[in-house]
C-alpha cells in the first residue's frame, strides 16, 4: 500500500505556471493539493477558488501544514530561499528551472537537501513527456550512431514590458528563461560540458534580450539562442553519425519527431500529450517519494549543476550579473 500513498501538496506562488501545474496534478493519481500561499492574497484566494485547496496567510502558515512536498512557481530570485526554507520545515522539493540564480545558491540548496535527508528536483518537464521518452526508447534498438551535434533555439516575441522576464532584480533575461531547456538538451544528448562560448544583448532593463551560446561537450558541440526580439521557431536538431533527428516545435512541449537515417530511411513519432504536460513530470516526483529518493535519476543533482553552470558561463561571457553576485 505504500506504493500508492497519497501526496499531499503545497503551492507556493500563483502565477500562470502554477495553474498548469495544477492542470497536471488534477490528472495524478493519488495526489492531491492541500495549502497554497502567495505574497499577493487576492492572487491566493483566486488561485484557491479555482482549484481548491486551503489559501495561507503566510509562507510559515503552509509549511506548517499537513503538506508532504512543494511545488516553488515563484520567480528564480526567490528559489533558493524558498527551497532551503521548505527542505529545514521537512518538505519535498520540487522547484520550477531555473532552480537558482547561480551554481552557488544550488549548491546551499543540495546541501540542505542532502542534511534534510529529503528529495529535491528542478522542474524540468521535457524528458518525462511520452514523445520524448519514446524518442530515447526507438534509438536504444535503432541508433542514429554517435551523436556529435545538438543545435536549438526560442525566441519569443510580443511580451509585455512589465512581464518578469525584464527584470533585473527577478533575474529575469532569455537565458534564464528559456536558455536552461536548452541547457537541458545539451547535456541530456552530449554529455558534460568543458567550455561554453556566448554573445548576447542587453536590453533597457539590463536583461539580455538576444544571446547566442554554443558548447563544447565530452561527445560533442551545441549551438543555441534565445531572446525576446526576434520570433524564434522552437524546434531542435541532434546528429549522429548515422542519421538525425528532428523534435519539432515546440521541442520542449514535444509532441512530434522525425529521424532521418543515413540509409534513407525516414521514422515519424507522433505521440500527443495530454493536460499541458506537468501530470507526467509530477507523476515521477510523487513515486520518487514512495520510493524514499532523494534525487531524481533523470533530472538528478548534477544534471541541474551542469545546467546552471552552463547558464552561469555564458552570463559571464555577456557581462549579465545578478544582485548581489
């Protein structure tokens, strides 16, 4: 019976990523929100009304509940402060990407997590969805060969000038928001990383707007971008030495690939998902509870180090810093 052991939730933040998380966790078995907290109460109360669960007066209120884990859809200034908080109160952690500013406040966070002897995990949904799972599957028994080359790229047009990701202080900037998926695919197809190269443009606010990374890996090379001028097509591309493979827009919400064989074959998946997305990557944190782990094997410890050390050298290379760095 342990194996289906009910979790019980708390939601701290209630901006739009937090309603679809709870799109997904309305359609996990066995799991179920019980408190949320916002520092806006009108935001809370509205939050609550559409999804249930009790709203909090404050954050020591919902840490005090009878919650197992927290879902942190705050903005990444506040990550790490959340998190070590709720890890020292005796919660799961699961905490939206990027799940700190920097490589230093990760590590605070790991730590804690490690002493808390509690599970934590950056929300990084991409790999839990059933087009990418499958992807990884057919390649097992039908290989596109040594995989040398990943190329991907965002960019989103038409956010409003008050949207977080202008700001500074929120540490906000494209490769924050959009840079750690990317981040994600480089490491997940070519392995450790061993030198990023980055240019990129900084905007009114101080955020970078357009930036170019590209990577040097134990297997091979990336080329990325991201930014919020130019309308950007969202697909990814990995090479091998005996064929390709194209996860077609949007790549980190995937839905269809197709693999190009050398030998002129062509493999078409198409594999929707359902309810946004979040329910699979939710499914895998709650039975990593039943199981009493205290990482998760695909979005593990040092696939976040890897993934915010990425974003930390190409920041460095752009001349963007946060505060206090």
């Amino acid at each position: 019976m342990m194996n289906n052991r009910n979790i019980r939730w708390g939601v701290i933040g209630c901006g739009d990523v937090s309603h679809r998380f709870m799109q997904g966790l309305l359609n996990v078995q066995n799991s179920e929100l019980i408190s949320v907290w916002s520092r806006r109460p009108e935001q809370t109360e509205s939050f609550v009304n559409t999804h249930g669960g009790n709203a909090c007066g404050s954050f020591e209120e919902l840490l005090a509940s009878d919650i197992d884990a927290v879902y942190i859809a705050t903005l990444p200034d506040s990550h790490a402060f959340y998190s070590i908080a709720a890890l020292k109160a005796g919660k799961h952690v699961l905490c939206e990407k990027p799940s700190a500013v920097n490589s230093s406040q990760l590590e605070e966070i790991l730590e804690t997590a490690l002493a808390q002897k509690l599970l934590f995990m950056e929300a990084m949904k991409s790999p839990f969805f059933p087009l990418y799972r499958q992807l990884k599957e057919h390649i097992r028994t039908d290989s596109i060969g040594d995989i040398g080359y990943v190329r991907a790229g965002s960019s989103v047009v038409g956010l409003r000038s008050d949207h977080p990701n202008f700001s500074l202080d929120l540490a906000g900037g494209s490769l924050m928001g959009i840079g750690i998926y990317e981040a994600f695919l480089a490491l997940d197809w070519l392995g450790e990383t061993k030198n990023v190269q980055a240019m990129g443009k900084l905007g009114q606010t101080g955020i970078d707007v357009l930036s170019i990374f590209q990577t040097e890996h134990e297997n091979g090379y990336g080329q990325f971008y991201t930014g919020f001028e130019v309308h950007g097509k969202g697909d990814a591309l990995i090479c091998g030495t005996l064929g390709n493979i194209t996860i077609h827009k949007n790549w980190w919400n995937p839905n269809r690939a197709t693999i190009d064989y050398f030998d002129g074959r062509v493999i078409e998946l198409d594999i929707p998902f359902t309810t946004g997305g979040f329910n699979y990557e939710i499914d895998h944190f709650c039975d990593l509870i039943r199981n009493n782990a205290m990482e998760s094997p695909i979005i593990s410890h040092n696939m976040s180090r890897g993934m915010i050390s990425m974003i930390d050298k190409a920041r460095a290379a752009i001349g963007l810093r946060f505060k206090g760095e």
